[in-house]
C-alpha cells in the first residue's frame, strides 16, 4: 500500500515511517509539512492508497490538508487518518467534516496502527462501491416502472451540508469524543415525514436536493454551537451535539427547526420537507458500545414521533408495535447500530485476552448470574 505520512515533527515524521516501512511493508512517503504533501501528491504518477496527517502543523494544518486532498484527483475516498495530541472537540468535528476517516491520538499506538489503517482502507473500497452503485441505480431510475422505494430506505450519500458526514466516519468520530474528557455530549434523530412525496421523485437529483435542504435546516437549527450529523436511510438523520439542549423544549425545537428549512426552501425554490425531532439523549463518556445503544435510543425516539405526527412510516411502526417483539420489522438503522454494539463488545474482550484474569471471566459471571 502506498502511504503518505504528513508530520512537522521530525521524530515522530521518522519513528512512524520506520515503523510502518518494517512492520507492514508498505511503501511509506514522509512529508514535513503540508505543502510538501500537496507537491508530492501532485508530482506522484499514481494516486495514493492512504494518508496519515498530524492536525497541528504551521503554514496549513492538517485539517486543511484534507480539504486539499479530497478535491485533488483520485482521493475522494482514499482513507485519511488523522494523528494528534490534541482532544478538542471542536477540532474533531472539524477534522471530519473536512473528510477524515478516522483519528488516532498521539502517542501512537503503534500496535494497533497497521488495523487501524487496514481498517480505513476496507472503508475506502466500501465507499468507492457504494458510490459505483448510486450512480448505476440513478441510471435505473430512469426506468418508468421503478417506484423509487430504495431511495428512501437507503443511506445515500448527501454532499454539500457542512457537519454532514459518511455513517461509518460517523461512528469513528463518536468513538474518538466519548474518550475525550469533560464532554457533554448527546444526540438526536430527526426524520423526514415526507416519505411518499420523497420515493415519488422521478430524478435522483432531486430527491438528493431534498435530503441537503433537510441536512442545511438541521445544522442551522439543532447544530449551531457545534457537531457532526450523518443521514442514515429511512429518511433519518443522526446528530452528536456538543451542547445540551435540555432547557430547549422538543416542540419549540421542532417549529424552529421546520420553519428554518421553509425559509431555505423558498431560497432554493423547492418543496419545504416536513422534519420530525425525536428526544435528545445524552451519550456519556468512555464506553463506545453504550453510545451506539444512545443512537440506537434515538432512532427509536424519532420512530416514536412519527406515530404521533401519523405518517405512513408511523402508522406501520405502530401496527409492529402490536406484534411480539420478535416478529417485528426492525428498524435497519437500530439492527445495525446493536450489532456494532455486539462486536465493540467482542473486541474489546479480545483485546484482554492476555490479561491473568480474563479466563476467570467467564466463570465469574456465571457466579454472579
């Protein structure tokens, strides 16, 4: 794989590119600063497989870096991973929004550095075929039998919203602000009622139009003093804010919230959509699968609102509300956020397999049970 590593730190620059160079044979190009990548990457034959960028540097940081190398030809989903020693919140946000996948915290742990890039790159190669099969299924939609259904259902790619990103870089910046100390962090679903109205729209552009109108109304109104959001598919909308909401009442949020994007609809000349705010819940700190069940709460909160607002979504949910719990239609977004959950778990057992106590474990609990 070859690998640009941007650091103005000359020991780190070195200690890592040899790591890398021993441990993992890749084929490592260190920069010293941000400008020197960006001439490398301009002068290089072949597009690079993966970046590892420090945050903090002088001239251009390591966020702009990224902005750069997102627009340069061939890198829109190459994996980008951000290294720092800095737990600023609002420098993650950013970081992300600029296009990073993940974030690393110095001092590297340079054990787990080769997963976390073999990690990036599996993300890069999924983004690259879902974007491969949006634009073959734009072309499909021409087709005057296609209901258009999978539009609605499926986590299509938004551009253009600021805060607004992919849902697996979604999870990695949530993953680096629980660890982060002092955060006040939660998070909030916001669904789209206008499912039927949505799934009718004969061009892929203007159902994407309609899902950035929602996505700029949403960072106006509910992500002001900071946060990231991603669009999940079933016409919802994950948000981590940075600043409790609590004295905001949910009713106020909403209206605020819907006549924000009437405003921007008559700005754009559309169609204003209807936007549903479920309860804020707060995240915590330290325990990454205990906040993925906190997004999972509140996919289920905007599901709630929906009943109550009526919409066709709602009305289903209701009736599967009336059924076992084991033969109801789960929510995607909630199966899939439990079974990130389930292998957070799994890992993070593994990784205390070597400790003396972990085959007394199992043991224990089944005492305590």
């Amino acid at each position: 794989m070859k690998v640009m590593l941007v650091d103005d730190d000359p020991i780190a620059l070195d200690l890592v590119a040899h790591f890398l160079g021993i441990a993992t044979h890749h084929n490592v190009n260190a920069a010293p600063s941000a400008v020197a990548a960006l001439e490398a990457i301009s002068d290089a034959e072949d597009p690079y497989d993966c970046f590892l960028c420090d945050i903090k540097m002088p001239d251009m940081d390591g966020i702009a870096l990224v902005r750069q190398i997102r627009q340069s030809p061939g890198h829109e989903h190459t994996p980008i991973v951000m290294m720092t020693a800095s737990q600023e919140m609002q420098e993650i946000d950013q970081a992300f929004s600029a296009g990073a996948t993940d974030y690393v915290s110095k001092p590297i742990d340079l054990n787990d550095l080769p997963r976390r890039l073999q990690a990036a790159q599996r993300l890069a190669l999924d983004k690259a075929w879902q974007s491969q099969q949006a634009s073959r299924f734009g072309e499909a939609r021409n087709d005057a039998n296609d209901t258009g259904k999978n539009w609605f259902r499926d986590p299509v790619p938004v551009h253009g919203v600021e805060g607004l990103i992919d849902y697996v870089e979604f999870e990695n910046c949530l993953r680096q602000l629980v660890r982060t100390p002092r955060a006040r962090l939660s998070t909030v679903a916001v669904r789209i009622a206008d499912e039927d109205r949505l799934s009718a729209m004969r061009s892929l552009s203007e159902f994407e139009a309609a899902l950035t109108l929602a996505g700029d109304a949403i960072r106006g109104a509910l992500l002001a003093d900071g946060g990231v959001m991603s669009y999940r598919g079933d016409g919802t909308f994950l948000c981590i804010l940075e600043r409790r909401m609590k004295l905001w009442p949910s009713a106020d949020r909403e209206t605020t919230l819907n006549t924000l994007c009437q405003d921007l609809a008559e700005e754009r000349s559309q169609t204003p959509v209807l936007l549903l705010v479920g309860q804020e819940v707060p995240l915590g700190q330290g325990a990454y699968a205990d906040a993925l069940d906190a997004l999972a709460t509140a996919v289920l909160s905007a599901e709630a609102r929906s009943v109550a607002h009526g919409d066709v979504y709602g009305q289903d949910m209701h009736a599967r509300q009336q059924r076992p719990r084991s033969l109801m239609r789960r929510h995607p977004e909630e199966a899939r956020l439990e079974k990130s959950a389930y292998s957070d778990l799994l890992t993070s057992l593994m990784d205390d397999r070597n400790d003396d106590r972990w085959p007394k474990r199992p043991y224990s609990r089944v005492q305590n049970e």
